[in-house]
C-alpha cells in the first residue's frame, strides 16, 4: 500500500480510506493508495511552508541550483523506472 509522503514520513491519510489501483489492461488491482482529503493537503501544504522558510529560502542561489541540477541527474539516471511507475 502507498503511504503519503508529507515532512520527510511515510503516513496513512487522516480517514483511513483507500483507493483501488487497478491495471485497465486486465481490471485487478495491483495496490492501494490513499484516499486523503483536506486535513491531508492542509498538513502537506503546511510542512512544505515550513522547509521552505526553515531550509530552502536559507540556502543561495547557486547552492540551490546545484541541488536542482543534482534533482535532474537522479531522474535522468532513474528515467525508465519513473517512465514505468508512471
């Protein structure tokens, strides 16, 4: 089952609910993902705020470029996994 990922933590949604994957090729789910609601986004939202005054503002220009630029390595390096989750 996916977890959401909010604050660096693997969580289950506030409700407790779930959502079907389902492959349309054959009809059978293959997992479950979260069924979040606002409370969720809320909290998401919140934690993304917070790295973003506590962490990512603080860092220059060029430090966060580099960050960026290393971001960009790791998907092209990871392509065809991505291209297959997604």
């Amino acid at each position: 089952m996916q977890l959401n990922y909010i604050a660096n933590a693997s969580q289950p949604s506030s409700s407790g609910l779930t959502i079907a994957v389902v492959d349309p090729s054959d009809g059978q789910t293959y997992d479950q993902i979260q069924r979040s609601n606002a409370s969720d986004i809320d909290l998401a939202v919140r934690a993304a705020r917070q790295c973003l005054d506590a962490v990512w503002r603080k860092l220059g220009a060029v430090e966060r470029g580099r960050l960026l630029m290393r971001l960009s390595q790791k998907i092209s390096e990871h392509v065809e996994e991505l291209a297959a989750i997604e």
